[in-house]
C-alpha cells in the first residue's frame, strides 16, 4: 500500500513539471532555455532545469516546425510562475471558461540531418568535443514559447520557417512564403514556458573515428549501428599496440 502511494506521488510530481502539446510530452520550466541549444539537463521533484553550455554555429538555415497552439490552465500556471521573476514579462489574458484563448507557438527542429551536420562540420569543433567529453549532455529540440500577436500573425503568412544565425550568435526565425522571405522573428522576444530534450547517437566513420550520427527523443533508444555511448575502438587500440 505504501509503495502505491508513493508511486501515486511520485507520478502526480511528474504529471506536475511536464505538458502534452499535440501529443508530445513537454517539460515545463523556470529557466531560460532556446531551441538548439546544448548542456546539462537536471529533473528533481517538481522542478526541470536547463543549462545552455554550447550553441552551434548554423552556416546553413535549419529548416523548423512551428505550430501555433493555445494557452491551457497548466501553461498558463508556468507562464504566471516564470512572470515572478521577471517584471517586464507582457500579461497574457487567460480565462478558462472562454472559449477563444491567448495562444502561443511550438517550434520544432524539422531538418535533424542539417543541424547535425552543422556540429559535425570543422566550424563545431569545439561543440562536437563538448557533446563527447560530456556523455549526459542534452539537446532541446523543441521549445514551446509565446511571442507578440503580431508576431504570430506573421507565422500564418508564412509557409516555410528556417532557424539562422543572428549577429549575436543566437539563433532568430526567418519565415518564407513561396521560397521568399517575408519575415524575421527574434526568438528572444518570447518566454519559453516548456521544451523537449533530445540525445545524441554516436557511430563510427570509414577513418574510425566517432561522430554524431542521429539525435533521437531523450526517452528513445539510439537504433540501428549507433550507440549512445562511443565504445572502445579495437582497431585504434591494435595499431597503437604495433
């Protein structure tokens, strides 16, 4: 009896730092946090935090998902939460007995194969060091964040979203209609309530030498000849020994 209680508790805790949006599973956070970014991820209790440590340097445009979703009563409650600590963060009007709701934007790596190329390129040297130097490193891939009713009138001109560089090497989105850029938002603008934590799979080259084969979901097991962990290299280890 004791165990089920605890397991009732200990799942009410997690029910409590994660959201369903469009049927994915989104933790909720205090932190400041951008999609793209690299670090260290920590859980406890009823609270996820986000350390950035590393950006990648885009030379090519990432191709995203953004979907526009509304405020629900959890997504409200981490919006007011973060709205503790930060003074200038704009009001958002949410009233669950009215039908028509504030809304807010999923944005979503769309092209994994290009922001993986990105690290494996000579530019991300020193990133793709810290994610194999750093074995618990995570990546988010998906942040769930509001930005200005201006802003999300733009997203629905739109028909293609990228992920660039900006001057201050922070990432912005460019929106295109019909191959033609129409719009540039800063990401920045926003407050990112929630975001979804992918992993890194590792493989090995024709030299032998590991790199950064696939990132899959945080709770996904890395498939096919990629592994989670960059094993011991027999043959280096064979040529070292003659």
């Amino acid at each position: 009896m004791k165990r089920y209680i605890l397991l009732v508790v200990l799942l009410g805790l997690f029910s409590c730092q994660s959201v369903s949006i469009k049927n994915r599973k989104y933790k909720i956070t205090d932190a400041t946090t951008e999609i793209g970014s690299i670090g260290q991820s920590k859980s406890l209790f009823y609270k996820n935090d986000f350390s950035t440590k590393v950006f990648p340097i885009l030379e090519n445009k990432i191709r995203v998902d953004v979907s526009i979703v509304p405020f629900n009563k959890k997504l409200n409650k981490a919006y007011l939460q973060k709205a503790k600590y930060n003074q200038s963060q704009p009001e958002v009007k949410f009233i669950d007995s009215i039908e028509t709701k504030p809304e807010m934007v999923t944005i979503s790596v769309l092209d994994m194969q290009g922001y993986m190329s990105e690290i494996n390129a000579e530019h991300n040297k020193q990133v793709l060091t810290y994610l194999k130097d750093t074995k618990k490193s995570k990546v988010i891939t998906s942040i769930a964040t509001t930005l200005s009713n201006d802003n999300i009138e733009k997203i629905r001109q739109a028909d293609t979203y990228y992920l660039v560089n900006s001057s201050n090497k922070k990432y912005t989105l460019v929106l295109y209609k019909e191959n033609k850029k129409i719009q540039t938002i800063d990401l920045q603008s926003g407050v990112v309530i929630a975001y979804e934590l992918s992993k890194s799979c590792w493989a090995l080259n024709k030299k032998h030498q590991w790199y950064l084969a696939d990132i899959v979901k945080e709770c996904n097991s890395c498939k096919g000849a990629t592994y989670s962990k960059m094993k011991e290299n027999k043959q280096s280890e064979r040529l070292f020994k003659m």
